[in-house]
C-alpha cells in the first residue's frame, strides 16, 4: 500500500543547525538560563521562530516543540530583564540630575513618583507574564511527554510514566504545583526550565548523529544508484538523524514514517509527499533502531570495562535512552552482543543488564563465570521476552472485540431490563 508522509525540517542539516543554535558549545553542559550572550540569544530566535514553522507545518515532535517554547520563555525572560536594567539606570541618573538643579527640580517630584509608580506596575506585569511563559512551557513539555508514554491497556500514573522515562519526578511535582496550586516564583521556575532543557539535550538531541557520522551509510543496498551514489547516503544519514528523536516520541506517527521512507533512499523535502510500500518504511525502521540500541549498548558496556563497573550516571543516562525501544530489541542486541563477545567481563554486564531489564535485579546468585552459561542465559531471556510477546499477540487475536477495543460489545450476563422515566 502506498503511503504518503511529510517531514518538517528539509534535510538533516537543518535540523542540526536548529540544534546548535538552541544549545551553543558553551551552554550544552550549563543548566542555567542566564548563560546565554546576546549573540546566543539571536541565534536562538532564529531557532524558535523555525522550529514554530515546522510545528505549522505538521508531524513536529513534540520535545522539539517543548525546546522552542523553553527557549521562548528564556528569551522573553533575558529581554525583560535588560530593559528593567537599562530602565533602572535611566530613571536614577534622571533623578540625580533634576536633583542637582536645586529648586528648578523641586516642582517635578510629583511627577518623578508618578513615574515610578508606573514603573513598579510594568516591572509587576512583566514578572508575571514571564512566569506565565516560563509554567506554560514548562507544563506542556511534562505533560505531553508523559501523554505519549501512556500505556492505553492500563493507566499509570504520571510518577509511574515519568519513572519508565527517565523523568525527574521533581519535574512532575512542579508540574501539579503549577496547574493545581499557586503559580511558582521565577526563582523556581528558570532553574526548572534551565534542567528541563538539559534533560531534552540528553534525551533528544545529543542522540542525534553529527554530519560526519556516517558508518552506518555504507550499510544501504544500492540505494544511491539511479539518483547518485552521494544523494542515496544523504538521505540514509537524514533517516537516521529523524528516526534518532522521532523514536522518543512513540512509534506510529507520522514524523516516524517520514524518516523510515527517507532511510530507504527516498529524498523528503519540504510539504512534498514521500511515496513508499508499508514493507520498506517497516524494514528501515527496525534497522534503523536496531542499529541505534546496538551503539548505545555497545558503548555503555565498554565505557563499564574502562570504570571497572562504576558509573551510575552513566547507567541512569543508559536507561532514559533505553526507554526510547522496546525492552525485546534490547534484550535481542544483548544477546547478539554476547554471541559475539570474547572477553568474559562484558558478558557478565550484558548479562546484568539484562536482568535489570527483565526486573530480575534480585535475583539471587551471582553471574557464572562460564562462557557459555552467560549465553544460554541471555538467550533463555530473549526466548521468554519472545514467548511472551507472541502469547500476548495470540490473547489479543482471540478477544479482538473484547475490553482492549473501543465502543460496545456483547453483554454475556442475563439482562433485566430497568425502566429510566415515565412518558
């Protein structure tokens, strides 16, 4: 079946540029909102201003959204707070010059305090209308995050989604406080913000491959010929700048299958529909992820090797990556991976890793320091993981209009009927 999808930004490079002007070199590590240079801050406009076009456009995702309306608010703070200054300084050098004419300045101090009083007004409104911003964006970025996560089958709470995330539960609680109670002071609000934009750099951006990061484009089959060799891997390193953030936002959308079509050597551009089969969208997106959890995997096992298993910081950064695929993929990479490791201590972590994921942390015994015990065991947890997806696949199958789906179903109890009123 053809299927007809958009992307919002042009190519990668765009995309990567709204990302450096969002988080100059300086400022990535820095949770601060008061970090930013003048030139930083036009750089950001520009970004915001894009980045709003690309939500008109459609299929934005939604951290990308949250990152502009942040950002706006910074924006919107650093401004109010220059002009009070630069507004502060003119009124007291005002004062201090018709104070030096002696009696000529005598008669205008009426006037002076009038001016003040308007001052104190505007400095009361401002504040309050950049706490507005500051909340607004704050409370959007929580809550459509968590919405996103949701599990449909059974709802969770908003602790119970922020924790499977990786999302501060300060963020939810500032949050509740926000929408439920009396509206937090900027002295709350700019370093929540300033955390919530280090929290998507670590958790959107940061994943997203440089332009020189290209190893995985000599991994498509022919896919540049008849448009150009160079062309065809353009468009595989877009695909997998996409699909890096998109895949924090759920599978499905629309934003999701424009960077699968884009994988599979088709050029996306700009409002132009991108024609493909539902089996290659389906095909480059699994590579695509599985490729994705293979580095990150990779990386944090051998970074443990280097720590001689310390790091929990590293481990808590693992996790809120992992939450982005689905706990089979990572439990199937872990096996490859130990199917094909030599050296004993990473298959020990892997095979930590792994039961920390199955939520066997307690497990009593320690890891065998046999080989081949260590792949039989990463391999019975992929079966299970298997088995017991197929056995949901098979239950869901047999109730197709059972609770799971929307709208009515057949009564299986014996009906009395009961009147409702008297015509």
């Amino acid at each position: 079946m053809v299927q007809f999808v958009f992307t919002p930004w042009r190519d990668r490079a765009e995309l990567l540029r709204v990302r450096g002007q969002f988080y100059p070199s300086a400022t990535i590590t820095s949770a601060s909102t008061t970090a930013y240079t003048p030139s930083d801050l036009a750089a950001i406009q520009k970004a915001i201003a894009r980045v709003f076009m690309w939500v008109h456009r459609g299929h934005c995702p939604h951290v990308v959204e949250s990152t502009a309306m942040l950002m706006s608010a910074v924006v919107l703070d650093r401004k109010l707070h220059h002009h009070h200054h630069h507004h502060h300084h003119h009124s007291n050098d005002k004062t201090s010059k018709e104070q030096g004419g002696g009696d000529e300045g005598q008669g205008d101090d009426d006037d002076i305090e009038e001016e003040e009083e308007e001052e104190e007004d505007e400095d009361a409104a401002s504040d309050y209308g950049v706490r507005a911003a500051y909340l607004t964006a704050f409370t959007r970025f929580v809550t459509g995050l968590l919405d996103g996560h949701q599990d449909k089958a059974r709802k969770l709470s908003m602790y119970g989604v922020a924790k499977t995330v990786g999302l501060p539960t300060g963020f939810v609680e500032l949050r509740h406080q926000g929408t439920h109670e009396a509206m937090p002071g900027l002295a709350q609000l700019r370093p929540a913000a300033g955390r919530a934009l280090r929290w998507i750099w670590e958790y959107y951006w940061r994943n997203l491959p440089d332009d020189d990061d290209d190893d995985d484009d000599d991994e498509g089959e022919g896919q540049g010929q008849g448009q150009g060799q160079g062309q065809g891997q353009e468009d595989r390193t877009a695909a997998a700048a996409s699909v890096g953030g998109i895949l924090a936002e759920g599978e499905g959308g629309a934003g999701f299958l424009a960077a699968a079509a884009s994988a599979v050597g088709v050029g996306v551009g700009v409002g132009v529909g991108v024609a493909t089969t539902g089996g290659q969208v389906a095909a480059a997106t699994s590579g695509i992820r599985e490729r994705m959890c293979r580095r990150a995997l990779t990386g944090y096992l051998q970074q443990q090797q280097q720590q001689d298993g310390g790091g929990t910081a590293a481990r808590e950064a693992l996790m809120r990556q992992l939450g982005q695929w689905d706990d089979l993929l990572v439990v199937r990479v872990l096996a490859d991976i130990g199917q094909s490791a030599r050296d004993g201590g990473m298959l020990a972590r892997s095979v930590r890793l792994s039961r920390e994921i199955l939520g066997r942390r307690g497990e009593e015994g320690e890891v065998s320091g046999d080989v081949e015990e260590m792949r039989e065991e990463l391999a019975r947890a992929r079966m299970e993981l298997e088995s017991a997806r197929e056995g949901g696949k098979r239950k869901r199958a047999v109730g197709d209009d059972g609770d799971d789906g929307p709208g009515w179903k057949r009564w299986e109890g014996f009906w009395a009927p009961r009147p409702i009123g008297i015509l």
